[in-house]
C-alpha cells in the first residue's frame, strides 16, 4: 500500500501542484491583508478560505489515488444528483446578494452550482467520448446541447449568469474541440446568437441589463450602476508599478471598492502590489494553462480525459479572463470569483478536486 501511494506520488505533476498553491497564497496574504486593515480588524474571512483551502487539498489527494475511469462510469449518475441540487436549491436555498444559490446545512454555507459544474463536466466527457466516432450526427450535438441547456435553465432562475456562461462556454468549447463538421458548428453558432437575444427581452433581469449596458458606459451612472466598476478602475490604475504597499491600499482599505474579497480581489492586489504584483498573478496562470495544456496533449490518446481536461481549462481560463476583465472594465460583472485567489469556498474546494482528478488522469492514463 505504501508502496503504491509513494509511487502514485512519483507521478505527481509537482509543477501544477505548486502554480495552484502560489495562486492560493497569493489570494490569502491578500485576504489577510483586508481583514487586518477593517475596523475592527479580523480574520473570519482568511480563515473561512484556510479551512476551504484545507478541504480542496484533501480532495485532491484523494480524487488523485481514484481512477478517473471511475468517474466515467457514474457520470449519467452524477448528471442526475446534478440535477436534483439545481432543483433542490431553487425550492430550499437562501437568497444572497439577490441569487438564491446557496444552500446551508448546519451553519455551514455551499454553493451547489459549483458542484453541478463538476457533474456536468463528468457527463459531457462521457457522452462526447462514447460518440466520439458519431460525432458527424448532428443528433448527438443537439442531445449533448440539451443536457446542458436543462441545467442552465435551472441555474438562469437563480439567477446565476456568471455560472450559465461558464456551463455555456464549456459545452461549446468542447464541441468546437472535437472532430465535428463545419456546418454543425456554423447552426451551433447561430442557435447560440438567436438564443442570447432571446435571453435579453425574455430571461435576463432588468439589473442583469444594467451591468451590461453599464459595462458600455460606467460613467452614464457612476454612483450607481457604474459604481463598482469605476472604483475597480482607480483601485487598478492607483498602484502604478510597485503598488502602495500591503494593507495601503486607500481604495480597498477605505471600502470605496466594494466585495473586495470576492469579485475584486484583483484590483486589491493591483493597488497594494502594483503593475508588478498583478503582472506576476498574470504569469502565474499562464504557467497554470500551460502546465494543463501539456497534460492534454500526453493525454490525448484517451477520449474520456482529454475531454475532461478540455473542459477544466475552459471553466478556470473564462474565470480567471472574465474576474480580470471586469476588475479592469473590459467585462461586464458577473460575480464570479478568481480561481483560487477569491474568497470562494465551495468553488475553491471544486476546483482543487479538478486538480486532483487531472492528477489521477496523469497517474493512472497508463494502468489501461
């Protein structure tokens, strides 16, 4: 048994595993660095992501030494507990911020939704890898698009946008990824555009509408709509090169940038650590995204992982390019966190657990 578990170890990619753990030190010297710097000062928040942090390290230990086969076979499974927490939030989940997304079991807060995008990931690899072969029918396009577009109609009553667009881009990603015909992919496209102009006049609500209009224009409403973007803006361009210093910060210090735990966790390293510091967190991701990319192309021999690790650079690479993009006014907001930077326990855990599975992928691709 040890002998197993050291040479499971071996396997490690170690270079993965520690870009992940300077991108979550990263996120909790800042963390830190807000609470002390609140009156009264306090660590609630630094050690909330600690204790999660702690969590998503275990998982990925664990989903690590599983064989990702046997995620292949439960995933229809998975799809349907899927399902149920969509559902299940909907009628018995507590409203935040104005979503009813989350679900709290004794005293303990989660997000089911991240959860979800985990089961869908499972159950995408899975279809998309048994018809690999079948892909030129179109059926099976529509099938998997209908799969997904039952979660987001879920998800979308919430409403969660930021987590709709992320199963949407996932599911498209994939498909424009695998050997389909450039005609399917052209009605793909189409059905996409009709559907985010339907989504405007008949899903989205009229605050969704008004990030998006203020994303255009932010000044037309600067103390209202336009707020939080253009504190992120001056949180952002106030650091300059070398930032004001750790806890210096007088846009997060003094509470003019709002959620700065959360959805602005990057204009808050911008302005403590300047050009250099956001820079580095830039960098480090891309060593991030080229670490996974490696891992795909030694894993393409196998369907079912390829489409998976597919899948997990498209839902980190749209956080982490839409957090950044609305922290410096290029994207709406969407409330989605920095992954492993925010403060954002359950999607911190999750995406830990996507580690850990493409580490297993990595340990056991040649063991079948």
């Amino acid at each position: 048994m040890k002998i197993a578990l050291l040479n499971s170890f071996k396997k490690f990619d170690w270079i993965l595993v520690l870009v992940v753990f300077l991108l979550i030190l990263f996120g909790l010297v800042t963390i830190y660095s807000i609470g002390q710097n609140s009156d009264p000062a306090t660590t609630a928040s630094f050690t909330k992501q600690l204790v999660s942090v702690g969590i998503g390290f275990a998982l990925m230990i664990i989903f690590s030494l599983i064989s990702f086969h046997f995620w292949k076979n439960y995933s229809v499974i998975l799809y349907i507990v899927g399902f149920l927490l969509l559902l299940g939030v909907l009628i018995f989940g507590t409203e935040i911020g104005g979503t009813k997304g989350w679900i709290s079991l004794f005293g303990l807060t989660f997000q089911p939704v991240e959860f979800v995008k985990l089961f869908l990931l499972f159950f995408l690899a899975y279809f998309f890898s048994k018809n690999q072969l079948n892909l030129y029918n179109f059926k099976n396009i529509i099938i998997s698009g209908a799969s997904v577009g039952l979660y987001l109609i879920l998800v979308l009553l919430q409403p969660d946008m930021g987590s709709a667009i992320i199963m949407a881009f996932v599911w498209l990603g994939i498909v424009f990824f695998t050997k389909t015909k450039k005609s399917h992919l052209l009605i793909v496209t189409s059905l996409i555009v009709i559907l985010i102009v339907c989504s405007w006049f008949f899903v989205l609500q009229d605050y969704q509408k008004s990030r998006l209009t203020t994303f255009v224009n932010p000044g037309a409403d600067p103390l209202g709509e336009g707020y939080n973007i253009t504190q992120s803006i001056i949180a952002v361009g106030s650091g300059e090169m070398f930032g004001r210093g750790l806890g210096l910060g007088p846009q997060s210090q003094l509470n003019f940038l709002p959620t700065q735990e959360t959805d602005f966790i990057f204009s808050v390293i911008a302005e403590e650590l300047g050009f250099v510091g956001a820079g580095l967190i830039v960098v480090i991701f891309a060593l991030l995204f080229w670490r996974l990319f490696r891992i795909l192309r030694r894993s393409s021999h196998e369907a079912f992982s390829s489409v998976f690790i597919i899948g997990a650079i498209i839902i980190l690479f749209s956080q982490f390019f839409i957090n950044i993009g609305m922290n410096i006014g290029i994207m709406p907001i969407t409330g989605l966190p920095l992954p492993f930077v925010s403060l954002a326990g359950t999607s911190i855990i999750v995406n830990l657990a996507i580690i850990g599975i493409i580490q297993s992928i990595i340990i056991h691709s040649n063991k079948h």
